[in-house]
C-alpha cells in the first residue's frame, strides 16, 4: 500500500459525533478513492484510512443503529 501524505488535509467533524466535544471523530473530503478518519481529540494517534465502499457501509451501519 502506498503512503498517503495527510498533511494538508480538511478534516470535519462527523456530524453524528457528539455535541458537548467528547466521542468526536473527523473526517477528510479531501483525498480521491479513500476515506481518512482521526479521533479529534487525539489527532496525532493517527488515522484510519478505508476505501469508498467500506466508509459507506460503516456509515450506514451507524445510521442504522441510532434510534
């Protein structure tokens, strides 16, 4: 696998991560055909990169289980 330089990134905060600044994670738009994912709150632990497909299915996961 290749290296991905995540240096100049965007990232946004999910829009399901909680409100009060806990139990947040962020999100880059930025880089084609992956999906990079950081805690916001320790950004420097490192990222977790999935493909398109993978991210869609998590986030529809997710979706799913809030009630």
């Amino acid at each position: 696998m290749r290296a991905i330089d995540l240096s100049s990134v965007t990232w946004r905060r999910s829009s399901y991560s909680n409100t009060s600044g806990g139990e947040c994670i962020e999100v880059s738009d930025d880089v084609p055909s992956v999906v990079p994912v950081r805690d916001s709150k320790a950004p420097a632990r490192g990222t977790l990169v999935f493909g398109p497909e993978a991210w869609s299915a998590f986030v529809d996961g997710v979706k799913g289980s809030v009630s």
